[in-house]
C-alpha cells in the first residue's frame, strides 16, 4: 500500500507558490498600467496646453491684422489722444506685460471678431514717428519695392490673444506698421 500523504503536502506547497507568484506578477502589471495611465495623463495636459497656445496666438495675430486695417481706414491721426487704446507720439505707451494695461479700457481696444477665446483679443496703438521723404516709402509693400515718394507714418502696434479657459495661456506680439498718408 501506498501512502499518498507525502504526494497531496507536496501538491499544497506548490500551490501556494504558484500563488504567490501570479499575486506578484498582477501587481507588477499593476503598476505599470497605473504608470503608463500617469504617462498618458500627463501627455493630454501638454497636448491640452500647445493647442491653447496656438489658440492665443492665433487670436492675436488676427487682432495685429484687425489693428492693421483699422490703420489703414482711418484719415487723420486725430484720435491718437493716449486713450481708448491709441496713443499718439507724446503719449507713455503702457507696459504691455502689465495687467493694468489689458485690464483698463482706456489703454486697449477689444477686437470686434470672437474667435472663441476665454477673452476677446485686445490691441493698443502706439503713433512712433514719420519717415519722410523717399526713405519713408521704401519697402511698403516689399524688399525693394520703391513707392516713390511720400511720408509714411510708423505705428507700433501690440496685440494680446488668450486660449479658451480660465488658466489659459497667454500671447502679446508686437509689429510695426507704415502707412502713407
């Protein structure tokens, strides 16, 4: 007769090994799933945030352009008073990276075009000075490209664009912009 005591002891062992183990692995795999998710996570937030940016910078090159026909529409630089966003050459520019500046509607002017942002682009002008005489009309619509003669009134102009939430991010550019009067 045989005993099978020594066989079912030795079986139990193995079992509880085998147990172990697979507990082992699941955890293992565990953590790099909750790895992997923190990955993806992290990797949404700054495909989240580049596409905000995009947004704020596309909403304020927009607003450099409405700026820009806005200069062209006007017929004198009357209304370069240091108000309402127009400054003439007299006036302080405002600090376009101060928050009183974009806050305070006497230093900007809000674009007329919603383009979806958190808040509607903004814009100041700022009348530089005039290039007179042929040097002036120089390069007006092009490297080269000579316009004859004409004084040409030189604007800076600074836009500020923002990305479609609260803690969106934030875009100010600059250019120059001549104009013959």
């Amino acid at each position: 007769m045989r005993s099978t005591m020594p066989q079912h002891s030795f079986g139990r062992r193995e079992r509880g090994a085998v147990l172990i183990a697979a507990l082992l692995i699941l955890l293992v795999v565990t953590l790099l799933t909750v790895s992997n998710m923190r990955g993806s996570i992290l990797e949404e937030k700054m495909a989240g945030n580049t596409n905000d940016r995009n947004v704020a910078f596309q909403a304020a090159e927009s607003t450099l352009r409405e700026a820009e026909v806005f200069l062209e529409s006007i017929v004198s630089l009357g209304d370069f008073q240091g108000n309402a966003g127009l400054f003439g050459r007299t006036d302080a520019e405002p600090a376009f990276y101060g928050d009183t500046t974009w806050n305070d509607s006497a230093n900007h002017v809000v674009a007329q075009t919603d383009l979806g942002t958190y808040a509607r682009p903004q814009y100041f002008i700022k009348d530089m000075t005039t290039v007179t005489g042929a040097l002036g009309a120089l390069n007006m619509s092009g490297y080269g490209d000579n316009k004859g003669s004409g004084d040409v009134t030189v604007f800076r102009v600074t836009a500020r664009g923002t990305g479609t939430s609260v803690d969106s991010a934030e875009v100010i550019l600059r250019t120059q912009y001549g104009r013959i009067f």
